[in-house]
C-alpha cells in the first residue's frame, strides 16, 4: 500500500478490506448470495466516522458491489480498494500550450538572485498561474476562467465566485521539464551534461602529443610594464600536451597585448620543443577556445595543409545568444568543455603566485580597495587614484625611467613586480608543475634516474 495515503484512507481500506475477507469466508461456508450478503454489509457501514471524524465511509450497495469486484479482481488484497484518482479519458490532463508555458516559465532566467541559475520554483509556477487566473488574465491553452468554465459546464451559469485553478503545484511540478532542460535553457548545454548521459574522457589513454589544448588566464597579480613604467594586468597564454598533462609553452604579456601572431609562435615553438611535436602514425588534435584569441586562420591553413593531414584544429563553440523570442541577446562567451586539466593547472598557478606583491583577487570581492588597478577601479571611475598602490608604483617607475634615461644610477626598489619578474615566477610555476609526481597520466609514475657514482643515483630533469 501507497505510504502517501492519509489516515482516514488508510483506515477506509482496513475496513473494507476485513469487511470483504469475512463476507468472501462466508459465502464459501454457509453459501450466503453476494447481494444480500452486501445489503447488510451496507447497514453496518455506511456512515461510519473515519480517523478525527471529518470524513464518513460512503458504502452504498452499489458502492459495495463495485469495490467488491475490484477487490476480487486485485487478488483480494488491501490496495486494490484503494481510490483511484485517474481521470476518465484524460479530460483533466494540462492542454499542451498551457504545459509549453509552464516550461518556459521554469526556464526563465532568475537573475542575480541564483548564480546557478536554476529557473523558477515550481510552486512559485503555480502561485504565477494561479494569480494570473484569478486575475481574469488568458492563459494558453484554456483562456480565463470564464472560458474554461463555458467549454467545461455548457450548461450551467457562471459561478459568482470564481473556482480554484483546476491543477495543483504537482501537476504543475510534473509538467515543468527535467532539471537538465532548464539548466540548458538558463546557461548552455556545458551546465545540462552533469544531468545528461555523459562519456568521461580518460586522458592517461591517449597517446604521445596526440592532443594539445591552449587558453588564456588573467594573473591575479598587478605588474609594472618596464617600457612605459605604468600598473598593468597581466595575462598568460599556456599550451599543454594532455597525454603527460605538461606545459609545452607559455607566453606572459599585459593584459589586450597578446594578439594572433603570438599564438602563432607560440604553437610554432611548442611543437617543435625537445620530446614533443607531431603523433607518429597518428593525428595530432589542437583544441582552442573561441572566446580566447586563437590561432589564425593563415597558421591552421598552414599546419592542416603541410602537414599532410597529421595536424588538426579544433574551435570550440560559444555559449550566449537569444534564449526567448523578444529576449535581449547575452553577450556570448567560449565554451570550455573538455578543458578540465588546463583550468586545474590555471587554479594551481594562481596559488603558485599567491606570495607576489600586487594581488589583485580572482574577483571584485577579493580585491583590495587600495589597488587601484581591476574591476573595483573600473566599476567606479570617480574615485581618485591617489593615495592608491596603482599610483605610488607608477610614480616610482617614472621617477626610474627617467633617471635611467638621464644616465644615473637608480637603483631604486619598486614595491610590484615588473612583467619580466612575472614571466620568470610563471617559468618557475611551470617548471615545478612539470616535474610533479601524482598525476595519472603517461610518465608521471615514472620517475628518471642516473648513476652518478657507484650507488649514487640522482634524477634526471627530463624537462
């Protein structure tokens, strides 16, 4: 029996049900007929107060001699006197535009107010209809009320007090999508794979330089650019093999200053360091980021054509674009799907550089209000830089240039770093990325030894 059933049904089936096995005993014994032996039955029955007394059993012979087939059909068992809710040829079931606009509903973006943006409750739905009804508001697929009662009750007249919402919050809830459909209605199809069947990809099967990955991150660190001596972000642009999870390449630059043509290189100079390059007897994959800067179409040309085929460039997709009809556009993004182990090795150079002077925060939040450099400043651009660390290292810097451009010595300490310090902390990152033991890829369970000495052995810094 249902664990759903109140009390009051509960006690309804246990009646009957005890009622009916006495009544089948009976009948086999002393060879009583069905319809009389159920008229008493109805006299001792009907009316009778079920749990707290607000509900009374409804046992008339006609009543009796349906359930009693029921019962018997069921195997005379408890839960075939169970009430059957089920609507005679679907008259009740939501109309098919009305079940449309409870999906859009539950996919309407919720703003701020969620960052995972999981759509309207279900409950908040059916409060929204339920007002909207009473209202007098049309909705599709029934109109208002006083349509659906004309086509539901042709012929009796309006009521003067307008009826309940014919459905309630869980038909509503049944009827609203699954929790994939709205998280690819509310973010992308990336946010709706963890509730779709989904193909884990197992990087330790894949073979020697069979697939780079690149992409770009901003340095939570400010730096002071040698040339013009101003308070610059910084950006890294890293290309890794997947198959030993290694950084080939990178290329450190401020902020806006990485263009195609240093892509471009750096592919170039990756792909012919010591121990990596092309796939022997197989394809190299190269998978960019849209909404990074990728390579240029000159260079894919290029690697895809002479190469005979050994190369191929993948893009990915982007994720952004009109989501409702009438709906502002969303400013579109790159789709990072299949990036897991360079978004790892991003998280971990941050903590890496986490001892630098100038964090600036992974976010606005983070940032110290003093920097003067990032989202804080960009946001409220009445604030003054003075007195900020923005403006005391650039006065510095200045103050440095210009003496070093006078001819004098000025051996002066800057209180951030400047990019050419940043681009060799990132080398030294990368360098001990690159010799970490633990990861489950090819080689990093392998460690290189030489003998030095009779029974002295050293590793060997294959990197």
């Amino acid at each position: 029996m249902s664990k759903k059933l109140s009390s009051w049904q509960r006690e309804r089936v246990g009646i009957l049900h005890t009622a009916f096995s006495a009544l089948a005993a009976s009948m086999q014994t002393e060879g009583t007929p069905l319809v009389a032996s159920l008229e008493a039955l109805q006299l001792r029955l009907d009316g009778q107060a079920l749990g707290d007394g607000k509900h009374h059993l409804r046992a008339s012979v006609k009543t009796l001699v349906r359930l009693w087939y029921q019962w018997d059909k069921g195997g005379r068992k408890g839960p075939a006197l169970v009430h059957q809710h089920a609507s005679p040829k679907h008259v009740h079931m939501l109309p098919d535009r009305l079940v449309a606009e409870v999906q859009r509903l539950a996919s309407v973006e919720s703003g701020g107010t969620d960052k995972h943006q999981n759509g309207v409750e279900c409950a908040a739905i059916h409060k929204q209809l339920a007002r909207r009804w009473f209202d007098g508001e049309k909705l599709p697929g029934i109109g208002t009320w006083q349509e659906w009662w004309a086509a539901r009750h042709p012929t009796l007249p309006h009521p003067t007090i307008i009826p309940d919402f014919p459905w309630c919050a869980r038909t509503i809830a049944r009827a609203s999508g699954c929790k994939a459909l709205k998280r690819w209605g509310n973010i992308g199809r990336a946010a709706a794979n963890k509730h779709l069947p989904s193909m884990d990809r197992d990087y330790s099967k894949l073979r020697r330089c069979e697939f780079y990955t690149l992409d770009d991150v901003r340095l939570d660190v400010a730096a002071i650019d040698e040339i013009t001596g101003r308070v610059v972000e910084v950006m890294a642009y890293v290309l890794m093999e997947l198959s030993s999870r290694c950084i080939v390449a990178f290329v450190v630059k401020p902020v806006d200053a990485i263009k195609a043509e240093d892509v471009d290189e750096l592919l170039g100079h990756g792909l012919q360091a010591d121990g990596y390059g092309v796939g022997v007897g197989y394809q190299t994959h190269i998978w960019f980021e849209r909404g990074t800067v990728a390579c240029s179409t000159r260079a894919q040309h290029v690697l895809e054509t002479f190469s005979d085929g050994a190369i191929k460039i993948h893009r990915t997709s982007m994720d952004g674009g009109v989501r409702w009809v009438g709906a502002a556009a969303d400013r579109a993004s790159g789709h990072s799907a299949g990036k897991a182990a360079l978004e790892s090795f991003n998280r971990n150079l941050h903590r890496r550089l986490r001892h630098l002077p100038g964090q600036r925060g992974n976010n606005f939040s983070n940032q110290p209000a003093n920097l003067g450099v990032g989202e804080r400043s960009a946001k409220d651009p009445s604030k003054s830089e003075r007195r900020t660390l923005k403006a005391e290292a650039e006065r510095i810097a200045q103050f440095k240039l210009t003496a070093m451009a006078a001819g004098a010595d000025a051996r002066v300490k800057l209180p951030l770093c400047t990019c050419s310090e940043i681009h060799r902390h990132v080398a030294a990152a990368v360098t001990a990325h690159n010799i970490e033991r633990g990861h489950s890829m090819q080689g990093f369970h392998r460690v290189r030894e030489a003998e030095i000495a009779p029974g002295v052995w050293r590793e060997v810094d294959s990197y």
